[in-house]
C-alpha cells in the first residue's frame, strides 16, 4: 500500500496485517492502482463482523490463476456487482 494515497489507505479496517476496503474505498484502490501503473494480482472479499473475517471465495479473484485482458477494469465492475453484499475487500497489488 505504499503506493496508495495515505488518506485512502486510513479509510480501511487493518485485521491482521490485511487492508480491508468498503467498496467505494477498494475502487478509489483500483484507481490509484491504474494511476500509479500497479498490477492488480487479486481480489479478496470479505464479510467482516465485529471479531470475525469471513473470507468469501465466490466474491474473490485471483489474476494469476484466472487472468483477463484488464485486470483493472475487470475489479472495477467485479466490485461493483458486489457492492451491496456487505463485502469489504483486499485489493492485491504487485508493489
């Protein structure tokens, strides 16, 4: 996350090392990602409770394991559809 604007990286919920973003926070990631020229390797959703990450594999993607032409375009519309799931994301970029 070095890469990534301070006051973005703050609006996360840090659980174990792990950046956490609300949808809205993981595309302005996505963004700062494409500004800076950072590869995008994956996307991790989550449901986080009060003491609880419950990682969900179907709201995940892993651009190693399945790639696409823009990865970055691909997250944009990825997070999107999820929006309203109650997800929060881990945007996995090559730093």
């Amino acid at each position: 996350m070095k890469d990534i604007h301070p006051g973005l990286v703050a609006e996360a919920d840090l659980r174990g090392g792990t950046y956490w973003f609300a949808p809205e926070y993981a595309l302005a990631v996505v963004r700062e990602a494409v500004q800076h020229g950072l590869p995008l390797l994956g996307i991790e959703g989550a449901f986080l409770g009060a003491n609880s990450t419950q990682p969900s594999l179907e709201d995940s993607w892993d651009y190693g394991t399945h790639p696409v032409a823009d990865p970055h375009r691909h997250a944009f519309g990825f997070i999107q559809e999820r929006a309203r799931k109650g997800l929060h994301f881990e945007i996995v970029l090559a730093e």
